[in-house]
C-alpha cells in the first residue's frame, strides 16, 4: 500500500518538471560487457520511462596497427598485428530531470564509456 503511495508521488512530481531530450551513447571494447549494461539498463529505463525504445547499435569502430617486432633493424622481417573493435549502442529520451539523474546514478558504476548529449528542442 505504502509502495504504490509513494509511486504516486514521484509521478506527480515529475509530471510539473520541464521535459529534457538526452541521448546516451555507450562504448565499449568488450562485446559482451556493454550487451549486458544495455540489457540491464533498458529494464531499468522502462520502469521510469515506460515509452522508451530499443537500443540503436551504431557501427562498430575497428582499428589496426601493424608494427614491426625487430625496431632495430636487424633480423629477419617480422610483424606483429594488433586490431580493435569499439562496439557503441544509442539511446534517445524524453525523460524530467529527476529521472536523468536516476539514469546518470545507475550508469556510473559500469565500465563503459558513457556520453550524455543534451538537445536543445
């Protein structure tokens, strides 16, 4: 009974705040981490936000560097290769500022890069 009382009274709350657009964008090298933070993250945002969508995968960013494993010179030619895969995920909300914090809150303890663009409408 007490539950739904104070659910009550965050909506009302938040239904006089100025509505924010922000966008989260998620980074990481390791797939499998940010797929999990994602999961976790969009159960989390549907409780606040229950209008929210999918995730929206962006492109994966890879790099390469090849390097030589003899720099001085002497030796036969041999190389060494080494690759990266940035793998990134967007999320766009219309969310109160209350809830953005709640957001930026559950957020902070994860290992991927986050960045928090603000739009102006």
């Amino acid at each position: 009974m007490n539950d739904v009382s104070i659910k009550e009274k965050e909506l009302e709350h938040t239904i006089n705040e100025p509505i924010i657009n922000a966008q989260f964008d998620l980074s990481s090298t390791d797939k499998h981490l940010i797929e999990r933070v994602c999961d976790s993250f969009i159960n989390f945002a549907r409780i606040y936000a229950p209008d929210c969508k999918d995730v929206c995968r962006l492109k994966t960013l890879k790099g390469d560097i090849t390097t030589r494993k003899a720099p001085c010179g002497n030796g036969t030619a041999s190389w060494d290769r080494y690759r990266i895969s940035v793998h990134q995920r967007r999320y766009n909300f219309s969310i109160p500022n209350s809830v953005l914090e709640k957001f930026i809150n559950f957020l902070k303890g994860t290992n991927v890069d986050i960045t928090l663009t603000i739009k102006k409408k």
